[in-house]
C-alpha cells in the first residue's frame, strides 16, 4: 500500500489532534496548580505557588503517599512471584486447563473494577468475618496485579530458546541453579519492567482500593477522591495530580525502555 | 565433617533436581501450585461467594446478613424500573464510549504502525502509554477542570456560541472516552504490527485503493485487536462509577447503585445482587468473542 503525501499528512494531522486532546487536560491540570483562583476559572487571572506550599506542608498527604508507597511494594513482591511462575508453567508446558489458567490471571483485571472490588469484599467481610486492614488492600491489589508480570514474563519466554535451559541440564546444573543462572538472567529486564508496571497498577488504583480498604486506611487515591470536593483543598490536589503525572512517567519510560530493549535483542 | 554436610546437602539438591527432572508433571504441578492457589482461594471463591450472596437476605433493623436463600435482590434487580434503567444507561454509555474509541484510535495506531518510522514510532508509543499510567482520578479531575462553566472548554467554545456541556451524562462520556483511550490504542496497534506489509503491497498491487485495502484487509485481520481492545474499554466503563461522581452531576451508573448499596444502605447481598448484572454482561461478551482469539491478545 502506497501512501500519497496527502494521505500520509491526514494521518499525521489526526495523530497529533488526537495527542493534543489527550494532553491537553493535562496542561490545565498543571496550569491549574499555579492558578491564584480558587475556582481555578479559565484563564487563570493570575498565579502562586501557594498552592504548592500547602501541598508541601500537608500530613494527611504524607502520610496517604507512605500508605500507597507500603501497599504497592508489597502487592508489587508477591505478583512478581505468582506471575512468574505462573507465566514458566503456561510457557513451558502444555496441558489440560491450560487457557483457563490464563483466563483466570486475565480475569481480575478483565471483569469491571467494581465487581472486583465487592467480591473482594463481600469474601473477606462477611464470609470470612475479616476486618478490612491494609493487609486486605495489599491481598486485593496483588490479585490484580499479576497479569502484568506474566504478560511481561510470558512475552520474553517466547523469545528465548528453551534450548539453553536444556543445554544447562545438559551440563549438570540442577533446576534451581538452572534458573538462577539461566532463566532469571534472561528474566531480568522484563520482571522489572512488570514489576514497574505492577507499582503503578496499584499505586493508582481507586475502585478495589475504596472496597478492600479498612475505615483508617487512606491511600493516595482516597486522599484525592475525599479532597477533591472540598473547595478549600481542591486547589492541592491540582499539586498532587501535576506531581503523579510526572513521578508516573518515570517508571513508564523505563518499562518501555526495558521492553524496547527487549525487541531489539530478539531482531539483533 | 562439613565437607560431609556439603556434600550430604549438594546430593540432596541433587536428587530432588533429578526426580523432578524426569517428571514434568510435578514441575508443572509445583510451578502452578502457589498462584492457582492465589487465584482460587481468594478470587474465585470471592466470585462464587458473591453469587451465593446474591441470594442472602440483609436483617433491616440490625443490618446482618442472613444466610437464607430468597430471590427477592433478583427479582427487585430484574423487575424495578430504577435498576432496569440504569442498566441500560450504562450499556449505551459503554457502547458509545467504546465505539468513539475505535474510531479515534484506528487513525493514530495505523501512523504509529504503518506511516511513522522506527523512532517516531517509539515515541509515539511513550506519548501514547504516559498518560495512561498517569492517575486514572487525575484525568477524570482534569476533565472536571476542562468542563466547569469556568473552564477551558466553555472558553475555547463561547467565541463561536457554543458552550460546555457541563456536569452529566455527555460529561461522563467525554471523560470515558479519554480514560480509555489508550487502553484501546494499544491493542490496535500492537495488531496493526502484526499484518504484513506484503499483504497491503500485494492489495494496492492487485489495483485496491488504500481505502479498500484498509476496508477489506486490513479491518478483517483486525478484528481480534479490536475485540480485545473493545473488551478493555466495555469493562472499564461498566465498573466505573468514580467518573460519574466527579463529571456526572446528578446521573447514576451501574457502579453508583452497587456502591450506595454497599456503603450507605448496608445492604451486600442487594450489592452483590446488582453486580451480578455486569458480571453477566462480560461473560457473556467474552463467551460471545472467544471464538475471535480476542482473549490471546488480551
């Protein structure tokens, strides 16, 4: 298929409308944080860093921050160890139940967050007869977050050859050495990168998170939800978004940077 | 006597590596056995848990659940007009969010896969996946910014005599249609990857316009990314009720009944019965696509 200039510029000019409209909200957010409106009404008639100031100076905040920072690294640990031994059973291995195996790690992030979040709920409440803690976040947020390790585990298994872990058996390593200095080497740079992914999925989650989540358990994501309307606060959470937006984008190079790698050392 | 030990303790390892190196079916068995446990005991059995919960009843003056069977949260959720509508308002929501997502993220996956070269192309995926990890509350809290009647939007449109459609429905839309977006994107152009450029050659070679070999090639070999992609954004939409909260104005979805229903009203099983509906919803809508190997590109 030949692309004439024009069609190629249509293309190109809805990518880049497209691109702005995603952006755009984005700048208004981050103008928004220095807006001297409290309404923050459009144009802004003027600017301060007040906003900022109280944001730095917020314990609620802080505190929220170090709660999602503790739930994230620990449902970030254990979905790195299901999702990889999961994603070796499902890449090495062909058997009966196999595709359900896998619906199975798809389907807590395939059905609505909601139903997620109630069922969760509702098991630990009242079949269970748990108090909801931050132990029932971190249990619910590591459910949800193993897809995005085995897709990453899965994904870099296909590409290796399983020849070298027959080559190491060959040479008389046991399994376990086998994977230590075989598989997980080649393993690396895609754990990091699910792993990167998984802090974020849970970094960022509301819905589960607002079901799972005990009455003093405040993530960042709650903090936010319960500012957002409060006029006085609302201005800070202008601050928070501006700085997640960019803190988020870090993480989000790196795993493209470390999936990308990925792509080029299968063609190289 | 160490020397003993280490050797003891290497003959060990040995073994096990040994005896499970002839058995692929305990090492399969033992890999699977932590995260099936995982999946089993707390999500699944959730779920189920949630179906036969359904079917509980709630004591009104102490607020405890009865482990009684009745049908009465079905039958309310089946018959009364509120749930009905409401079910309906979400379905058409997600519809129209899904389909304004196909159709604005079929132009930049195809550039991204077929038109911009191998660095631009990387950009574009960055540009692309950024503000999808960006805060799913800070986008839908920008999209309140973007839609107040102070806003940039009724800014942008008051010049030309329009103005912002504020809090409520078309709101909800909008800011669906932008959460997921990328969501969508990303499918797409992860298919678009797939079909070979010697396809689209060969068409235009046999005479087709590059509308028609978009048309009947390239659409036709598209269809499980679109599938998987449309699965993303039905969900998402039918789970969420936060959106409606901060664009939504006065208008419920599926979400804001089963949360109400959990939090205000105290009543699970009610709660549980009402999720049943878009549990229902995706089952159906992934038993329906099965067929199209959607769920491998998942």
């Amino acid at each position: 298929m030949r692309f004439s200039r024009s069609s190629k510029s249509v293309f190109g000019l809805l990518t880049a409308g497209v691109l702005l409209v995603i952006y755009a909200p984005l700048a208004v957010v981050l103008v928004n944080s220095f807006n001297s409106n409290r309404n923050m009404i459009w144009p802004p008639p003027g600017f301060t860093t007040d906003w900022w100031v109280s944001a730095f100076h917020s314990n609620g905040l802080w505190e929220a921050v170090g709660t999602s920072v503790i739930v994230a690294l620990a449902s970030t640990a254990i979905a790195l160890t299901l999702g990889t031994l999961v994603a070796m059973a499902l890449s090495r291995y062909r058997f009966f139940g196999r595709s359900t195996v896998n619906l199975l790690v798809v389907l807590p992030i395939a059905l609505p967050g909601i139903v997620t979040g109630i069922a969760l709920n509702n098991g630990f409440r009242t079949i269970l007869g748990l108090q909801l803690t931050l132990g029932t976040v971190i249990v619910a947020h590591a459910t949800f977050c193993i897809v995005t390790v085995f897709n990453n585990v899965m994904a870099r298994l296909s590409r290796v050859s399983p020849n070298l872990v027959d080559a190491s058996s060959d040479l008389g390593a046991g399994l376990w050495t086998t994977f230590r200095l075989v598989t997980f080497p080649q393993l690396r740079s895609a754990l990091m990168a699910g792993g990167l992914l998984a802090f974020g999925l849970s970094f960022d989650e509301i819905i589960v998170t607002t079901f799972t989540a005990g009455s003093g358990v405040t993530t960042l994501p709650i903090w936010i939800l319960n500012n957002m309307f409060r006029p006085g606060q609302a201005p800070v959470v202008n601050v928070i978004a501006v700085v997640l937006v960019v803190i988020s984008s870090v993480p989000i190079y790196l795993a493209q940077r470390l999936s990308g790698d990925d792509a080029d050392n299968a063609k190289g | 006597m160490a020397r003993a030990g280490s050797d003891f303790r290497t003959s060990f390892a040995h073994r096990i590596s040994s005896l499970l190196f002839n058995r692929a079916k305990l090492r399969l068995g033992l890999l699977l056995a932590a995260p099936i446990t995982w999946l089993v005991l707390i999500y699944v059995f959730a779920l189920v848990a949630l179906l036969v919960t359904a079917f509980w009843t709630v004591d009104s003056f102490t607020g405890a659940v009865h482990m009684e069977w009745s049908l009465n949260n079905i039958q309310t959720v089946l018959t009364s007009s509120l749930y009905r509508a409401v079910t309906l308002r979400t379905v058409g929501i997600a519809c129209l969010v899904t389909i304004a997502d196909l159709i604005l993220a079929f132009p930049i996956a195809f550039f991204m896969a077929k038109i911009a070269g191998p660095r631009s192309r990387r950009l574009l995926v960055i540009a692309i996946l950024m503000p999808l990890w960006a805060s799913y509350l800070v986008k839908a809290y920008a999209w309140r910014a973007v839609l107040s009647h102070d806003g940039l939007l009724q800014w942008l449109l008051a010049p030309i005599g329009g103005q912002t459609p504020g809090y409520g429905l078309t709101a909800v839309i909008l800011t669906q249609g932008y959460l997921w977006l990328p969501y969508v994107i990303l499918p797409i152009f992860t298919g678009l990857e797939k079909v070979q450029n010697s396809l689209l050659e060969a068409s235009s070679d046999l005479g087709a316009k590059n509308w028609q070999t978009i048309r009947r090639v390239v659409l036709p070999l598209l269809v499980p990314s679109i599938v998987a992609a449309s699965i993303f954004s039905f969900s998402l939409t039918l789970g969420d009720y936060i959106t409606v909260n901060i664009v939504g104005g006065a208008s419920q979805m599926l979400g804001n009944l089963v949360y109400t229903n959990v939090g205000a009203a105290n009543n699970l099983p009610m709660a549980a019965a009402v999720a049943l509906i878009p549990v229902i919803l995706m089952f159906g809508y992934l038993a329906a696509v099965r067929r199209t190997g959607a769920l491998e590109s998942l």
